[in-house]
C-alpha cells in the first residue's frame, strides 16, 4: 500500500500505518454492534464493512513535513512492549520504521513527536530496545508530551501494560521531552488544540496555511457511529462524560466548514468534511473515497 498524503497549504501530510483491520464494533464503542453500526448509512464503505458491520480501524502516525521541520504525530503500538492487557499491542515485531522511512520520515530526520496523549497505540515507537534498555527512536527530535497529560499517566497504571515506563519515562530520562500546555502553538502554521475526556489532557493538532485547513482528531473518535451518536462513548474514554461533550463541540465547531478533519483510528479514507445530518452530524470522505486500487488494504477481522 502506497502512504495517502494531503496536502494542506505549504504542508504535507503523510498516513503511515502501522496496522489496520477490521474490528467488532463493541469492543472499541461498547454501544455499537454488528447490527446497528450499518444504521450509519452514510458511513458504510468508506468507514464500516458493508458485509459485516465491522468498524475498518487503522492505527496510524500522521507525519507533517513543514519547511526543514518533520513532526511525527503519534507513534503508534511499537515493537517488544510487553502488553498483556492489549493482544492487538502485546510483543509486535512489525517494520514500521522502514515504512515510516519510505514515507519521508526516516527516524534521524524527525525533528519534533507530538503525542495527543499517552495511551498505548500512542506513544509506542516513542522507543526502542537498545539490548535490553528502552531509548528515544527518534535521536534529534523534541518530544512532546501534555503536562497535564502526564500529571495524569505519570501515576495511574495503564491496564495494558507499563506503558509509561518503556515508552514516556525513558525518553524525559534522556532529556529529550518537554512537557507542555495543551494549546501550545508549535509555529505560524500549526498548534494543538485541547480536546479532553478521552484522557485528561488529550489535545488535537491543527494546521492552518494558505487559507487551507486540518485537524488531526487524535482520540476524539473512535467509530464513524460516534459522529451520530457523540454521547457513546468508546471503551478507553478516561472522563465519558467530558469526552462527549467535546465530541459535540468539535462537531458543531468543524461542521460545513472546509476544515478536513484527519481522524486518528479510522481506516479506509481516514478523513472528510463534517456536514450536519438530520438532528446529527457525518463525516464526508468526499473525494477521497472510494481509495484508489494501491491503497486498499487490511481486511483481517479482529
Ligand atoms: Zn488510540
């Protein structure tokens, strides 16, 4: 599969994936199932299985190449964490990084990691094993963590695994992060933007250049059904309360807007407009669905 890139003004988007499939519904929107994700007509093909209901999940890094600047957004599961609470992340042996490479972002180039927090699909390529210590897989970048975001994860076990142990702790060991606000503005064309509830201080990235914009969804969606239904919420939400209020501010404020929206977890397309629908909302792939025939791929059921 050849890496989908946008191009947004003067900067250049690029999905590089490290796995994808399709997935029962319930376990990632416990509201959702076999059944009734297809009542998501809008969304059937580009964002759930036709044939069975299943949500097309992928998870993704989104890299941005802005001028000299190669930012990483997200770092997905990475390779030998121990995740027994997550078989999906558990000991993955994948080559990621030669994908990521081959999409313009070979590991030394990278200048700066913004993670939209620290869950485990998240922040797993933040390392690597170097014998049997966890260091910084990106050596010249600046890693930035939400200091919220590790006020909360710095104490709080994550069910799958030490997730902040082999994959954040390692790299401000190395003095190579730097904890930050969630509306940290990064340079003229791009900044975060807090989006909490999923986990505490979760932020999104946007991009604005030459009248053209995105945003990087992070977290705030995991299932195309959430765009009709923004109060159910998905399994790993921290605050489902404040998650789906954000959802419904996030849609209202991006709704008929050109703004295209990049959402972290969906396959197929990965993107499209927000258009009200009804009493809800939708998300439009517009263009960008059906893919051409070199970008299908990843129909595993799991
Ligand atoms: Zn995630």
């Amino acid at each position: 599969m050849n890496p989908k890139s946008w191009q947004i003004g003067e900067v250049k988007i690029t999905k590089i994936v490290e796995s994808e499939g399709l997935w029962d519904p319930t376990r990632i929107v416990p509201n959702a199932n076999l059944d009734n994700t297809r009542d998501s007509e809008w969304a059937v093909g580009p964002f759930i299985d036709p044939e069975t209901g299943r949500f097309r999940i992928s998870i993704h890094t989104f890299g941005l190449e802005i001028g000299d600047e190669k930012i990483v957004v997200d770092t997905c599961g990475g390779n030998d964490k121990l995740r027994p609470g997550a078989p999906d992340f558990h000991q993955l042996q994948t080559d990621f990084l030669e994908r990521l490479a081959a999409g313009g972002f070979p590991p030394e180039e990278v200048t700066a990691v913004v993670c939209t927090h620290l869950h485990v699909d998240h922040v797993g390529w933040n390392t690597m094993l170097d014998g049997d210590t966890w260091k910084p897989t990106f050596p010249n970048a600046r890693y930035l963590f939400g200091e919220r975001e590790w006020q909360h994860w710095s104490v709080e076990p994550q069910i799958y695994g030490d997730v902040a142990g082999d994959s954040v702790r390692p790299v401000i060991e190395a003095g190579r992060a730097e904890l930050i606000p969630s509306d940290l503005r990064l340079n003229d064309l791009l900044w975060l933007e807090p989006t909490p509830g999923h986990t505490p201080g979760h932020h999104s990235v946007r991009i604005s250049s030459d009248d053209a914009d995105a945003i990087i969804t992070g977290d705030l969606f995991h299932g195309a059904v959430q765009f009709d239904h923004p109060d159910w919420a998905s399994a790993p939400d921290v605050d489902r309360a404040h998650a789906a209020e954000t959802r419904t501010s996030f849609m209202e404020r991006y709704s008929d807007d050109h703004t295209l929206v990049l959402a972290t977890h969906f396959g197929g397309p990965s993107c499209g407009h927000i258009k009200r629908n009804g009493s809800g909302f939708r998300l439009d792939p517009g263009a960008h669905w059906p893919l051409a025939v070199d970008e299908v791929s990843g129909t595993s059921e799991r």
